[in-house]
C-alpha cells in the first residue's frame, strides 16, 4: 500500500513545511531516510519548529508517513517509531 501526502503536490515538487527557516517536505523525508525517526531527531538535522513552531504538526505528519512507507507497514507497527512522544 502506498500512502498519499494529504497535501496535494505534483511528483517531483516539493512544499515548504518550515517557512521560517525554508525547510522542504523533500528535506524532512531525506532526514528520515537518515535514520531521523521523530521530530526531535529531525530538529537535530534541521532547524524545522525551530521559530514561530507552526510547522511542527505538518512535519511530524510528513515523518510518520514517510518512517511507514519507508517499513512498509502503513499502521505505525513493527518496531516504527512514532513523531509523537
């Protein structure tokens, strides 16, 4: 099963999730692709929620889609960690 961003995005393109300091959805997902498995550990690579925070919620949506469809396991299971601590 492959899961869809819930924001509408031609392949290929990306979306900023961080206005404040110009943090792509495409550079969320390399972070997870890392090893990042939270947003804490994504912050540690990136000042994503770094300022005003309202981008937190999108960016924690964007890691835990992209840690499943990274698993394969589109319920969170299987030893996935989680964004939400």
């Amino acid at each position: 099963m492959v899961l869809q961003c819930r924001y509408n995005r031609l392949e290929g393109e990306s979306m900023y999730v961080c206005v404040c300091h110009g943090i792509t959805d495409r550079q969320i997902r390399r972070a997870v692709e890392q090893g990042a498995c939270s947003l804490g550990e994504v912050q540690m690579k990136l000042p994503v929620g770094g300022c005003c925070g309202r981008c937190e919620g999108t960016a924690r949506e964007i890691i835990r889609e992209h840690a499943e469809q990274a698993s394969g396991h589109a319920d969170g299971a299987y030893g996935v960690k989680t964004a939400y601590a």
